[in-house]
C-alpha cells in the first residue's frame, strides 16, 4: 500500500512502493510501518520481504531487505531498512549489492481511544551507502517529512497523509508525496486493503506519478504474518510492483 509506496532510491518510482509506504507508515501487524499508531514499549517488528518493479526501461528491487522496528518507549518508534538491491536495465547485465540504508523514528502524538483517531509523524533518512554508479543508490542522503493520520471503525481502518522529499543531486527536485489506505478485515486471518498514491517530479525532466496498490495481509498466528501487494502507476513510469513480506512480531502486544 502506499506506504507500500516509495522508497528514495533513484531507480524507483517510490510508491508502493519504496517499500510499501504506506502499508510500512502507519504499520503493525496488519500494515507495515507508516500509519501514525506507534507501536507499544517494547514491541518489535522483523520484516524479511522482496521488492519488484519493472519501469519503462529498467527492472529493479530487493532480494532481500530486511526491516526493522522496535518501540523503545510509549508513542516512540525506531526504524530501519537494510536492503540488498539489484538493477537490471534493458540491453545491459544486472547489477546487485547492498543499497542506501532507511532510518526513521516514528512518534504518535495524538492517540483518542475514544474515537480510535490517531495523528503522527515519521520522518525518514536514507543513508547513500549503495553504490550509485551501478546505480544501488542515490548517491546522495535523503530526507521526508510526513504527516499520517489513521481512523478506525469496525472491521474498517483508514489512513494516510504525505510529506515533503529532500532529493539533492544533479538533475533531481525536491517533491511532495502523498497516499491514502483503506484496509478490512476479512476475517482473523485476512485483511485486505487498497491504496492510491501520487507524488510531484522527482527530477528536472520527470514526470509527476500517480498510481494504485492492492495488498493482502495474513495472520498465520498472533506473532507470524505474511504480506503481499502489487500495483502499477496511473500517470507515470512505472509499469508494475510487487512487494512480499514474512513478518514476526515480538515483545509486548499491549499499550502502556
């Protein structure tokens, strides 16, 4: 989902996927991690998961990376992807090795149990420690800036928001991404969800991107969960993603 969305890297079309935005935003055991509900103290979350996307004229993504996200007091949340990328243009061989580094910290500062709304902040920074001469990176440190808010009812759970990109280097713009997920509980063991997407430009001769994500999460036990969502762009240049994902959650599962 969105938050299934974008990633910095400068061979994706953050969307979905830069890892699944949105469905890392807000995240938890039914959506990855960009949604503003933080987890609890002393709560942890170990993604193992791949990547895929196929633009115009380049197949890139993860094989694998790995995320994880640890609450280390109430409301307070750290993050970090590690991932080990490949990059395969047309007519030319594939390239693969570690790529840049995401960490974040994500901070809940509205939580209204009452009307199950929650509003919070995850600001990301991706370390340039992929090569981008091949490219595995951008080459340069990246910063977003969002805001995410998350309503629940019934089997139903919204939630979305955006933020502002730092994108330096030679060629590349700042710019503005936004997304919103809607998700059901089908059952115990399934949630389904769908996400929309849009983002400005990120470079000079780019084109802004709009585009869509379908996702499915399954909880096999209270602790292990399997994660899977796939989309392509409306308006843009990317053809397709797939994201898969085994999730183990550890720790405590209750608020402080």
């Amino acid at each position: 989902m969105l938050i299934w969305a974008s990633h910095g890297k400068k061979y994706r079309n953050k969307f979905i996927f830069p890892y699944n935005l949105l469905w890392r935003v807000l995240g938890g055991a039914t959506v990855p991690h960009r949604r503003p509900g933080a987890c609890c103290q002393y709560h942890g979350e170990l993604y193992i998961a791949t990547q895929y996307e196929k633009g115009k004229d380049v197949i890139s993504g993860t094989a694998p990376h790995i995320e994880l996200n640890y609450g280390i007091v109430p409301n307070v949340m750290l993050h970090l992807i590690a991932p080990y990328d490949f990059n395969k243009p047309d007519g030319a061989s594939t390239q693969h090795g570690y790529g840049d580094t995401e960490i974040g910290v994500k901070y809940r500062f509205i939580n209204d149990e009452d009307t199950h709304f929650m509003v919070g902040a995850f600001p990301l920074v991706e370390l340039p420690t992929g090569d981008s001469d091949k490219p595995l990176g951008a080459g340069h440190t990246l910063y977003f800036i969002p805001l995410w808010f998350q309503k629940s009812w019934g089997p139903w759970q919204s939630y979305g928001g955006g933020g502002f990109w730092r994108n330096p280097g030679s060629g590349n713009k700042d710019y503005w991404f936004f997304g919103w997920h809607v998700q059901r509980d089908i059952s115990k063991t399934l949630v389904l969800g769908v996400e929309l997407f849009s983002q400005t430009k990120t470079t000079e001769d780019g084109k802004n991107q709009t585009g869509f994500t379908l996702g499915a999460i399954m909880n096999l036990t209270d602790d292990h969960h399997l994660l899977f969502s796939s989309g392509r762009d409306i308006q843009g240049e990317n053809r397709f993603s797939a994201y898969l994902a085994y999730q183990y959650t550890f720790g405590s599962h209750k608020e402080e």
